[in-house]
C-alpha cells in the first residue's frame, strides 16, 4: 500500500459509501399500471412546492384523462390532473405522506374504465423548436410537471430566468444515489430517447439565456448503473448527427449524496452554488431525468404529467420491481401489483432509506413526487435504537458533503439557541442524513435541524406580520398626528384671517384670547365665561321646551 | 422518527470505547511484565470504583443505569488512571483519583459527553499535586516484576496490610532526572542516561512503543484521526529538537521525549479524547499542538516530572475557543480567516 492510499485511508472524504440494494429491483422488466383499471385514485392538491391548487370541479362530476381538475394560477403552483376518466366521488381530508401523518385534501376519483381522453387537453406542440420560451414554459407549467427528483419544485418556474442572467450549462441529474430506488435507473434504461428529448426542450427553452449561443448539457450518472449510463450514450449516439448542442454523459463516483443538486454540480464542474443562492447564480440549470422526460410529453405528445416510475422494493415485497404508475393510486394497491408484502407487518416507507418518509398507512396515493416505496421487514436491527449522549467524535463532521459541523448544530438546535444555529449556516444543511448514519450515539441529528429551520422560519413569519403591524401603527399614529397638526395649523389660519379682517371691533376678546395662551387666571376667566354662557343657553332652552310641549 | 436506515451494524459508543480498550492491551501486557501484580491490582482497583462510582452517579442523578454502565466509557476513564499512576498505587489514592475523575470531572459537568476536562488527566492531576510522593514514586521494574515481587509487597503497599518494602525499590524515571540534571547544571552525560539502559530508559522506551503500536491500529480502525498524535507528536519533536540543536548537553534528544514519559500514551489515547478535544480539523491540530508544546515546557521547566496531564488540562481549556474560531468552510461559502 502506497503512502497516498494509506493517506486516504486515514482522512476520510465526505459523503458515505452505502449498500445500495439496487439489484432487488433492476433484475425484472417495468411494467406500466393503467389508471383506468385501477378502483380508486386520491388525487392531492398540493403535489408540488409551493402554494396549493384551487379546485375547478365539484364531487360528482365527470372528469376526462388529461382534464386539468384545479386552476392554473400564477406563483408557486402547478395544476392537477386526471389520470384517466372517471367520476369524482369526493373531495375530501385522505392520508397523504407527510412527515406529520395528517391528512391533506384529495381528489377522489372513481375510474370508470373508459379512459376518455379530454378533447380540450393539451394539443401535442412536435415542432417544439418554432416555439418562443414563455409558450414553452407555459405548456411545462400546463402539464403540473414539478422536479421528479424529489423537490417538486415547479419545473416552469426552475427554467424561467431572468433575462440577465446567463447560463452555460445544463445539468441533468441521473445519479440517484440513495439506497434501493432504482426509478431513474430503470428510466434511463428504458426511456433514453425521451430523456434527450425533455432536455433538448429545456436548452431550447434556455438557448436565449446562452452568452455566445454556447450551451451544453451534462448528464451526471452515478457509476454503479453501467446499463443506464450504455443506454444514455445510445441514445447520445442516435441523436449526435442531428443535436445542435453538446451533450456529454458523464458517469461520476458512486458516493452518497453524490445525486443532491450541490454535490452533482461540484462533482461535474467543480464549482459551488453560493450559500443561499440558486445553480443558475453560476449559470447552472438542474433538472432530473424523470422530469425531463416528462417535459418532453408535455410538450410533444401534450400529455399532462399524470404517471411517474416508481420503485417497488425492499426485503418485505414478494416482486420488487420498478412500474409506471398512475399518480393517485394508494401504495396498498402498488404493492399488491408487486406480488404483496411478505409479511402482514412491514413497514412502508416512501424513499430511500436515507431521506425517505416512513408512511402512516397504505392508504396513502402516489404522488408525483413518489420515486420509491419501501417494504422492509419488521427486523429488530433496523429498529431505532435508544439515543446515547453526543461524544463529539467528529464523524458526522466528517461525512457531512457541506462541510458543516453538525455537531455542533445538534448543540445549539437541542439548546435552542437558534441564533448560534444559523451562525454555523443551519440553512446550508441539505439534510442528507449522512451525520445521522454515522453517529454513533444514535441521535437522529436531521430531525433537530428540521425542527430548529421550522422554528427559525416560523419565528422569521411571525417577526414578519409583527414588523409589518408595527409599521402600519407608526404610519397610523403619524396620520393621526398630521391630521391633528393640519387642522391646528387651519384654525390658526382661519383665525388669522379673521383677525386681519375685523382688527378694530372685539378688541376685548381678542384681548381675552391672547390671555389664555398666557396666563392660567385668564385661562380660569374663559372658562368661567364659557360655564356662564352654556348655562344661560340651558336655561333658556328649559324655558322653551314646556312652552312646546304645551302647544302639542 | 421519520427514517430508517440501511447498514444495520453501525458503531455506536460502546464499541468505539472496547476498540480503545483492545488498543490499551498491548502497552497494559507490558506493564504487566514490568510491573506485575502491581499493575493488575491498579486495574482491578481503578476499574471497580470507576464503575461503582458511575453507578452512584448515575443513580444520585437519576439516569438510567443500564445503556450507561455498557458503553464502557468510565472503564476507558478508569483504565487510563490505572495505567499513569504508578504501580502498587496505593487504594485509596486511586479512589481519591477516581472520584475526581468521575465525580467531579465528568458527572458534576452533566455525565458523558458534556466535560470539558479529560476526566481521568483531571483525576491525576488532583492526587499529583495532593500527593505528590506517591506519585512519584515508581518502582524499579528489575525489582517489582512478575518473577520478584510476591503478593506480600502487593498487600502491604496497596492496603497497608504488613510492612512495606517501597523506598528500597523506588525511583526516579529517567524523565525526573534529566529535569533534575537540568535544574541543577549538570550535563545530560553525567547522570548517564542512555536511551537504552536497562530497566529504567529501555522498559519507559518499550512502554511508548507499545501505546505506540496500540495507537496506529486506533488510527487505522478509524476510531481516532491522525490529526491529534501527529500535531503532538510533531510539535514535541520541533520544540526538543530545536532546544537539543542549541545545547545537546543540556537538553535531551527529541527521541528521548517522545519515547519517555506519557508521550505516546497521551497522544494516542489522552489528547484524543473526543470529548474533551477540539472537534474541528484546524482545531484539532492546534489543540494537540499546545499540547506537545506544553509538555516541553513543563518537563524542562516545571516542577513535575511528567507534564501530559496538565498540558492536556491546559488545552482543554482552549477548545471552545479554538473550535469557534476554526470551524471550516461551508459549501457555497466564501473562506473567512475570523469569523
């Protein structure tokens, strides 16, 4: 051994090097599950980041495949679709994977087996290349395509830069590189074309933000998929004579979390996204294969996103496999497609097991950020075990890919010192899990993060609304004080103008007026004279009121 | 919780302290030889209060006694005692230690994970300077070994039972006298210290090596980083060497500290508690850079014969700071020299 392999071996990189269990669920052909056979679809309308979509249609209804069942509104939104043609039964509260295991409000739609196709959808847009970059985004945003990858961030608003800045790459994210899924593997196996289709679109979309018109395309790929990374070079091979860009499929080192959108873009071109900041900041665009292909059926075939591939896998599932799946359906019925659990009492998790969501019932529906769903034996090894007091070991400073010091967060997130949190870059953590697998006390490190940003940005909200009522007191009080000093400085005018007109009659209450701003006596006289004159008017009033009633 | 996970034996507490005792085995082995019953009786001695004591602790806090009492942490804590005090240590200095080393230094600051102070350097710095003729008194191992020393020496030093023979076989380490060579003027020649005199230089000398050895397979099982031993290491070796270049008759070799002494015991074992180290990679360097520093210092000029404990103690000292002012860069970030 080398004095450099020993030097390597003594100074770890960050990053882990897991067990990816991608076998389990490559070995058998994917299968594409109809919307229309299935019996039940719960629709979510908040499937992506952001704000969520207003309904368009009433429970009852008939609804088509493609049909648009919410408002396409301007900001953070994409719309919902049909999967196929049905009758909704509901609109009800339906358990959605959420961390937090409550319900969210779902579409649900009973299929009717004819998978009518709306003929108001999408019209399929072939000669894409015509087409201006707003139309282009419109139809992407048309379609409710959102990052596959797991942000679902809406992919439209990912592609709309401003018009200042320039972009030189675009980055296509095929790494996957948690444990178990194997969606975009098998994708890119499969749908190859497709994926170069979605991303010719997306640099057709971006060709005006290219300074010198130099725009290429790098498609990073983790080195442990050989058969995804052949098929993505075929495909490179059958579209070379005909690209106007470059593109390059670059196979990168198996490392997790080599698949995060920081670490892709280090790892493919050596720079960093500037904290706080977004990859077109140094001219980087990134997007997912899933959601490139997507793209691409929006636009050429005017398919709205209504399916995705997802992973079926774990040691608990009798078929683990990859399937095309109809967004809505409960992962129940995903799983029973996959030959069903091995035993009643696994457990489901959807993701990987590294950033993956443990679910709270099989009820939960597919959504278009599902990649994968996990079905583990009960075994008690994966049990969490007990957590044991921080020994500051360092490992998970260590293995953290953004060179945080995690440890150190955990102290002041656990001691809510949330200001000391954010000084050591809280918000830099991409909560990869890396710290948490290595620490060897147990402490579930991400979760404290996760809680200490919830906190942070609450807090940041409320000091928001207060700032904002404070803002709206102080202009009111200083309203109030002109409104005050305007009429003060009227009346003295008016005053003024009175005494210029009339200076020589009631010189004695002119006399008396300049008294009061003076002296107290004078003050005590006025408003003795004042008393005087209100009581001669009661009294006179009193006289007269009888006299009245009398005559009535 | 919202996650699980893939590898299901991951390290936890527990097996990184048992992966510090194996590494502790081959130095204790030795001391074994050269000490005999002396050593085995520090242990026993120094491992069963270190527990009891923890236990107490433990219940008086009202902590859960069972996943604390298993992770072997107040065992390493007490193993490290058992090894620096001097053997046929007398019981009740090494409980004198123990407890402040459990007590004082580790419980009262809120238990494991949460002392600033390295529990066991703290433990022998207090019975260091409450006793300092006990603690400075080690014996000869031509005298006390395994083949010379009955079990009648063991009784009557440890607990007094009968009379004891100690001042016939104890000395000086050669540490304490080329200090005292210093101190008083003379040349390191004539008070005849070679690096391989049996038994005093040559057994401290195979001592270190075998820390030494124990400490490499540490580095290599990953359990601690090369940073700590090697700042250590290096700045001791800089600091003697520069010193021995200047005056070779008054000060020693570079090679006579490293392989005197605690030296590979504290930079392999003692400054590389993580607990109480520097956490962060700057950090970690200057921290056991102070402390190979110190060390010198103390030894050449101090009024101790060895200096690991407090120079450890010292640095302790420094590791908020030192953390905070080292953390690295972030991603996405630019460098900043101070934050």
């Amino acid at each position: 051994m080398s004095f450099l392999q020993l030097f390597r071996h003594l100074s770890p990189r960050p990053g882990l090097a897991l067990d990816g269990h991608k076998q389990v669920s490559t070995t058998r052909a994917v299968t594409t599950l109809a919307a229309s056979r299935c019996n039940i679809l719960y629709l979510p309308l908040q499937q992506h980041a952001g704000s969520k979509a207003r309904l368009r249609i009433k429970a009852g209804e008939r609804v088509l495949r493609g049909q648009c069942l919410t408002w396409i509104e301007p900001g953070v939104s994409v719309p919902v679709h049909a999967p196929t043609s049905g009758y909704v039964s509901a609109i009800e509260a339906h358990p959605v994977a959420h961390p937090s295991g409550l319900s969210d409000t779902c579409i649900v739609l009973e299929p009717d087996g004819l998978d009518e196709a709306d003929p108001q959808g999408l019209v399929p847009l072939p000669d894409y290349t015509r087409l201006d970059e707003t139309t282009l985004r419109c139809r992407i945003c048309e379609a409710g395509i959102v990052g596959l990858g797991g942000a679902v961030f809406p992919a439209a608003i990912k592609l709309n830069v401003k018009p200042d800045i320039p972009i030189r790459q675009l980055i296509i994210n095929g790494a996957e590189c948690e444990p178990w899924i194997t969606c975009d593997d098998m994708l890119m196996r499969t749908r190859a074309d497709e994926i170069l289709a979605g991303a010719r679109i997306m640099l057709q979309v971006l060709a005006n933000h290219a300074p010198d018109g130099k725009l290429t395309a790098l498609i990073g790929i983790e080195d442990n998929k050989p058969e995804a990374i052949a098929a993505m070079q075929a495909a490179l091979a059958r579209l070379a004579h005909s690209a106007p860009h470059t593109f390059r499929v670059v196979p990168i080192p198996t490392r997790y979390p080599a698949g995060g959108e920081k670490q892709l873009i280090q790892q493919l071109t050596g720079q960093e996204v500037p904290s706080g900041g977004r990859p077109a900041d140094i001219g980087m665009i990134c997007h997912n294969v899933a959601t490139a292909r997507a793209i691409y059926r929006a636009v050429v075939l005017g398919e709205p996103l209504m399916s995705r591939y997802v992973t079926v896998t774990g040691d608990g599932v009798r078929e683990p496999a990859n399937f095309e799946v109809p967004v809505g359906m409960p992962v129940e019925e995903l799983v029973r497609h996959a030959g069903g659990m091995l035993e009643p009492d696994c457990t489901l998790t959807m993701g990987g097991s590294m950033m993956g969501m443990a679910l709270h019932s099989p009820q939960v529906p597919v959504v278009k950020a599902t990649n994968c769903i996990q079905v583990q034996r009960p075994v008690p090894e994966r049990q969490p075990t007990p957590p044991m007091p921080c020994i500051r070991c360092g490992r998970c400073a260590e293995a953290c890919p953004m060179s945080l010091l995690p440890q150190q967060l955990y102290w002041h997130a656990r001691a809510r010192e949330l200001e000391q949190a954010e000084t050591c870059h809280l918000f830099d953590c991409i909560e990869c899990g890396c710290c948490t697998h290595v620490c060897p006390s147990h402490i579930p490190l991400v979760s404290y993060y996760r809680f200490a940003k919830a906190d942070i940005r609450s807090k940041r909200a409320a000091r928001t609304l207060a700032d904002q009522a404070r803002t709206r007191h102080a202009f009111r009080e200083e309203r109030l004080e002109r409104a005050k000093r305007e009429r003060a400085e009227k009346l003295a005018r008016h005053k003024a103008a009175v005494r210029q007109q009339s200076p020589d009659t009631d010189t004695a209450s002119t006399a008396t007026e300049a008294g009061t701003a003076s002296t107290p006596d004078a003050r005590q006289a006025a408003i003795n004279a004042a008393l005087e004159r209100a009581k001669a008017k009661k009294a006179a009033l009193a006289k007269a009121e009888p006299e009245s009633g009398e005559n009535a | 919780m919202s996650r699980t996970h893939t590898t299901l034996t991951r390290p936890d507490v527990a097996l990184i302290m048992r992966q510090v005792l194996y590494a502790l085995l081959p130095g204790t082995a030795l001391l074994f030889y050269l000490y005999g019953f002396g050593l085995l009786s520090n242990l026993i001695l120094a491992c069963l209060s270190a527990w009891g004591l923890e236990a107490l602790m433990l219940h008086l806090r009202r902590r859960p006694l069972r996943p604390f009492l298993q992770d072997y942490s107040v065992i390493v804590t007490g193993w490290l005692l058992a090894v620096s005090l001097p053997a046929y240590a007398p019981w009740w200095l090494i409980l004198i230690a123990m407890s402040f080393a459990v007590v004082i230094g580790k419980h009262l600051y809120g238990g494991l994970g949460q002392n600033p102070f390295n529990p066991a350097m703290l433990g022998y710095a207090a019975v260091l300077v409450s006793f300092p003729l006990e603690m400075t008194r080690w014996p000869d191992p031509a005298q006390s070994g395994l083949m010379t020393a009955d079990f009648s020496t063991l009784l009557a030093s440890v607990f007094g039972i009968g009379t004891a023979h100690w001042d016939s076989f104890s000395g000086a380490t050669p540490l304490d006298q080329a200090r005292m060579a210093l101190h008083g003027g003379k040349s390191l020649m004539d008070t005849g210290i070679s690096l391989f005199s049996w038994p005093q230089t040559l057994s401290w000398n195979l001592l270190n090596l075998a820390w030494l050895g124990g400490g490499l397979w540490l580095l290599w099982q990953r359990i601690i980083s090369w940073h700590i031993p090697a700042a250590l290491l290096g700045s001791l070796t800089l600091v003697a060497g520069l010193f021995w270049l200047l005056d070779p008759n008054h000060y020693a070799t570079p090679w006579f500290h490293l392989l005197q002494g605690a030296t590979m015991l504290g930079a392999f074992f003692i400054a590389t508690d993580p607990v109480s180290a520097s956490t962060t990679p700057v950090g970690k360097i200057l921290y056991a850079g102070g402390i190979g520093c110190f060390v010198y210092i103390i030894r050449t000029w101090g009024g101790y014969p060895d200096a690991m404990a407090s120079a450890v103690l010292i640095m302790n000292m420094a590791v908020p700071l030192l953390d905070y002012y080292t953390q690295p860069r972030v991603y996405g970030h630019r460098r900043r020299w101070l934050p």
